[in-house]
C-alpha cells in the first residue's frame, strides 16, 4: 500500500484480504476478511491496525498522543516507602 506519516512517524501500509468459501463458516456467500496495517519500522509498532469481519464488523486501532521524547525520570524512582524483603533467607 505505500508510504503515510502516522503521528509523525513515517508508517508502511499493508493489506491482507482473507476469502471463505460459501458453506466454510455458515456463509451462502464468500465471505472477506480485511485486514490493514501502519507499521512503524522505527518504534517497531503497528500505529494504525483496521480489521474489518463480515461477523464482528469494523474495528479501528489507533495510536494517539505519540511522543518519542525521553520519559521523565520520575517514573522509574523507587517510592521512598518501598522495601524489598529476602524471603530466601529469612
């Protein structure tokens, strides 16, 4: 499918289409299955995911709010309360 910018990430589009035969599934028809995918090569990540089922309808997964800033420290300190306990060797 290409190229596209996802959260102002560069993302490659691939499609794959599925088709069951009449009778496969209860279908009297051939029944497709889509499925769409953005793929992020540099976060290794789809962004945007599109699977659309003839029996659960269309569902849309999107990344939103991306940031590829370094994380505020703060989320990795140990809280100041916390105390590791050797069960090993008690």
């Amino acid at each position: 499918m290409g190229l596209s910018s996802t959260e102002g990430q560069v993302t490659h589009g691939y499609r794959e289409t599925t088709t069951f035969n009449p009778g496969v599934m209860g279908n009297d028809k051939p029944m497709a299955v889509t499925r769409e995918f953005w793929y992020s090569t540099y976060l290794a990540v789809n962004l945007i995911s599109i699977v659309d089922e003839p029996m659960t309808g269309k569902q849309v997964f999107t990344v939103k709010e991306l940031s590829t800033a370094e994380p505020d420290p703060s989320f990795f300190e140990v809280p100041a309360d916390y105390k590791v306990i050797d069960r090993l060797n008690e």
